[in-house]
C-alpha cells in the first residue's frame, strides 16, 4: 500500500510540475518535492543503537598549522583557477585541429571541455608528486599556446 501511494504521489507531482514550470525544471522539482516527504517517516523509523563496551572513540580533531592551510589553499587555487586554465587551452587547441569550422568546434569544445577538467583535476589530486605533475602539464599547455597562436 505505501509503495502504490508512493508511486501515485510521485506520478500527480510530476503532473502537476512539468506543466507549470516547464520541462527542465518541472522534472526537477516533481522528484524532489516528494522526496522531501520520506525524511519524517525516516525520523519516526529511526531507532538508537547502543553503544558497545570496547568500542573507540573518535580522534580528537588535529591542531591546525599555519603551513597547512597555506597548502591547502594553494591546491585550491590550482584546482578551482589553473587547472581549468590549462583545460581551456587545450581544449581550444583541439577545437581548433578538427576538420570542422565554426559551430561545430565550438560545440565540440563545449564537450569537451569539462571532460578534460574533471580528467586534470583527478591527476593533479591523484598525484603523489603534485608539483612536478602541475609543472610539466603547465609546461605542455604553454607549447600548445605557443604552437596554436603562431
């Protein structure tokens, strides 16, 4: 019976969303408007485990450093401004050697080009050498600037 209410809600609410707000946005409101309404049902379901004899507690939360924050804010820079940077001239670089023209490369940049981010930023936080790898990609990013606009 909850499973066949469920559905039932879930199907009005999409009735009643996508013609008022539109497609784009009527999809999106009509599944999270009814998944709203499964956390009151989570909190009257919820139960306390009790805690065991042997088991440990949580660290205390580590003392912050000057030095560290300065390196993570760094890696944030790197990740948030550089890392794109370098993603966007590569993409323009590779836009630029495909035999199409116009609307097409830029549609294919478009594509391309949070593909190519997320893949920089993955090797750049997967990396154990962090700045060798940022050195060499922005090493290979400035050949490609330099070859593209020459």
């Amino acid at each position: 019976m909850s499973s066949a209410l469920g559905w039932a809600l879930i199907t009005s609410s999409v009735l009643a969303w996508i013609p008022a707000a539109g497609l784009q946005y009527g999809l999106v409101y009509a599944l999270f408007a009814p998944a709203l309404l499964v956390w009151p049902y989570v909190s009257r379901e919820a139960s306390r485990i009790p805690s065991r004899a042997g088991q440990q507690r949580p660290r205390e939360a580590s003392q912050w450093s000057v030095a560290q924050v300065i390196v993570n804010a760094g890696a944030a820079v790197v990740v948030a401004l550089v890392l794109p940077l370098m993603a966007g001239v590569l993409t323009v670089f590779v836009s630029f050697q495909l035999p199409v023209a116009g609307a097409s490369q830029a549609a294919i940049g478009i594509l391309l080009l949070p593909f190519l981010t997320a893949l920089y930023v993955f090797l750049y936080l997967a990396s154990r050498r962090r700045m060798q790898w940022l050195l060499v990609g922005a090493a290979g990013t400035s050949v490609l600037a330099a070859v593209m606009y020459l």
